[in-house]
C-alpha cells in the first residue's frame, strides 16, 4: 500500500526561494527513481510561512529512500535550507477544516 504523506518546511531565513526550488524538482525525481507515485504532488503556504508538500510514496518507497545516496544528498539540501516542522505544530492544525495558502508553480515532470 502507497503512503500520503504532509511535510512541513519552515524556510531559513533569506533560503524560501531555494526550498521552494527543491520542492518544485523533489517528487518529480522521487518518480524519475520509482520511489513516488503519479498522483498530483500539492504545495501549500501556512500563516507562519511554513510551506507544506503532500505527495505519494510507492509502497515500500520510504524504506529504499534511507538507502539510496542521491535521496540522502537531497535530504541534505533541505536540511541546509529549512527546518522541518511537524504538523501538530501549525496553528491551522488546531481547526476542524485546515486552510493554507496554494502555491502554484510548474511543478517539473508532473
């Protein structure tokens, strides 16, 4: 079975531009691997700043990503980047109907 999965990037300062580059190229090369699904990949902006990605692991997917050293690299793109920010920690979670701000761009290869 595919895993959803939400993920939270608080932008370093000065660094959104270049978060957002990642998450623009991330789920496509998850694909390009075989590691993500096909479904649509989401971006959305949350009042703190904080940018959330919704995607789809293959099954198994997660597992083989810990392992593969061009995911690892990646990984640490974000990490120089971005903190990540679980979800419980967004003000939005709080509300029974979760509102965030979409962001459209051209997401490559989807």
């Amino acid at each position: 079975m595919a895993d959803m999965v939400i993920v939270g990037y608080q932008p370093k300062p000065g660094h959104e531009g270049d978060l957002l580059n990642l998450i623009r190229e991330h789920v496509p090369e998850l694909r390009r691997l075989g590691l993500a699904t096909e479904r649509p990949a989401l971006a959305m902006r949350a009042k703190g700043g904080v940018i959330l990605e919704v995607f789809e692991w293959k099954e198994g997917a997660l597992a083989s990503a810990h392992e593969n050293p061009y995911i690892l690299a990646m990984w640490a793109r974000y990490s120089a980047v971005c903190d990540y920010v679980p979800l419980n920690k967004l003000p939005e979670a709080q509300d029974m109907f979760a509102q965030f701000q979409p962001i459209d761009f051209d997401w490559r290869g989807q």
